[in-house]
C-alpha cells in the first residue's frame, strides 16, 4: 500500500495502490470519529476521491462496498441491497432462460460466484460482512415485498444447483518462447511479474509444452499493453471478441444442455 491519508475533518479516507479494499475498513474503523460522523449523515456510497482529492466515483458496486464497510464498522445485524432482479440468481436471465434464485446461500459460495464473474454483488462487498458474520441480503425493488436471497456463513444452505456465469468481451493471449523452448517455472514466474506490473487480472489459464494463455478482461487490458510488455521476449498471438462461460457444480444434464 503506497498511501493512507485522513482529510483534516477525518471524512475521507484517501488510498494509493495496494489493498486499499482491507486499508479502508481498518482505517475508518479505527476512527470512533469518522465513524460517528457517518452514523448522523447520510451518505452517496458510490462517490470517492482520488488522492488528490478529486471527486470520482469508486467504480462496480461502490455503493454495495460502502455498505458492507459501514455495517463492519457498525457492527451490524445484517445489510440490504436492492437490485433489478429477485436475489441471487443462479444465472444471468439476459443470457439464460428459467433461471432459479437461490434462497440462501453461504458467503464461501456467493464469494466463488462472483470470483467467476456473476455480477450481483463484488467479492470487496462480502469480506467486510464475512469477517464479522453479518447477514447480507439481496431484493428486489421491483417487488420490495419478495423474500430474496440471504447470505451467510453457514454453508448448510449450499444445495450445489449448477450456476452459469457468462463473461463477455474476453481476450485470449499465448505467450511462446522465441527459441522453441519447453515453458518452465522460470517462464511462468516471469510473465506473471509481467501482467501483475500492468494490472492484469486473468480470468483463465492453460499451461502446455511451448505455450502458455490467458483470458483477461479486454476493456482492462490494451493488447499493445500486452505486447509492449513481452513482445521483446515472447511471440505473441491473441483473439479478441470472445466469452468465457462457466458452469458451478456442473453435471452431465448441464452440460448437455
């Protein structure tokens, strides 16, 4: 973490690179008095401040992980998040027909779904809630009066139905060595120096003899960042245009379907 910085009112908490997810529930935390502050006003959960306290927005899901960082703080009981659908679900209804929503579910299941990619809730908005064991649920404020989705800790309730992830805009990569020789630890050790120094987030990956690929996430990652980066020593090829589909507790019957 390069920086942690408290405005003068002790408001804002300014974060620079590294864990800032983990830095800012410990640093508003460990502040009764930014803390009360915030329990006597109200707050737009997706604005923040760029370390040189600009206002922008906190990106995917802001408000949901403002939520869970003032519930760890408040020690609440549980949290609600409203969203355009009836809870979790165990697909996207844009992509698949007669989705099922799941009732409840533990966070250790709800954290694997969204590391795949669903997109209701943000992995950063579960482990502040994770950590001290508070309820977080998922409505719908199309119908306020529905049930929705509960997660909590206990995996009792994980029943294992297949759930089907789509990732779209997805760019596939392959790294070759450029004198046709076997990729090695050594190899791997530097290209993933390579991609962790531009930001790189792989989302898959396939290790053979003579190649080693990835799928990352085209809209954050530039392919000439990508070959700026390697094309010294490593032959590169891409596709781009591509989705990445993933089943969760796959069968035979989902599989053929």
């Amino acid at each position: 973490m390069s920086e942690i910085r408290m405005s003068s009112e002790k408001k804002i908490a300014v974060i620079g690179g590294g864990s800032w997810a983990t830095a800012i529930v410990k640093i508003l935390c460990n502040n009764v008095t930014s803390v009360n502050w915030w329990m006597r006003n109200d707050a737009a959960g997706f604005v923040g401040h760029t370390p040189e306290l600009l206002t922008t927005t906190l990106g995917r899901e802001g408000s949901d992980f403002t939520a869970g960082i003032f519930a760890y703080c408040l020690n609440a009981e549980n949290v609600t998040i409203w969203k355009d659908v009836p809870g979790m679900l165990n697909a996207d209804p844009k992509y698949f027909n007669n989705t099922v929503k799941l009732d409840k579910i533990s966070f250790q299941e709800a954290i694997e779904l969204s590391y795949y990619g669903a997109s209701v809730i943000h992995p950063k908005t579960l482990k502040p809630l994770q950590n001290k064991n508070i309820s977080l649920f998922v409505k719908s404020f199309v119908d306020p009066q529905a049930e929705g989705s509960e997660i909590q800790s206990s995996t009792a309730s994980d029943h294992l139905i297949p759930s089907f992830i789509v990732k779209v805009g997805q760019l596939l990569i392959s790294f070759r060595t450029r004198d046709f020789s076997f990729i090695v630890e050594s190899h791997l050790s530097d290209i993933f120096n390579r991609l962790s120094a531009i930001g790189a987030k792989i989302n898959l990956m396939q290790n053979s003899a003579l190649s080693f690929s990835i799928l990352v996430d085209a809209e954050k990652v530039h392919i000439d960042t990508i070959l700026k980066a390697f094309q010294t020593d490593y032959e590169v090829r891409y596709n781009d245009g591509l989705e990445l589909v993933t089943i969760r507790h796959h069968d035979q019957a989902t599989i053929d379907r």
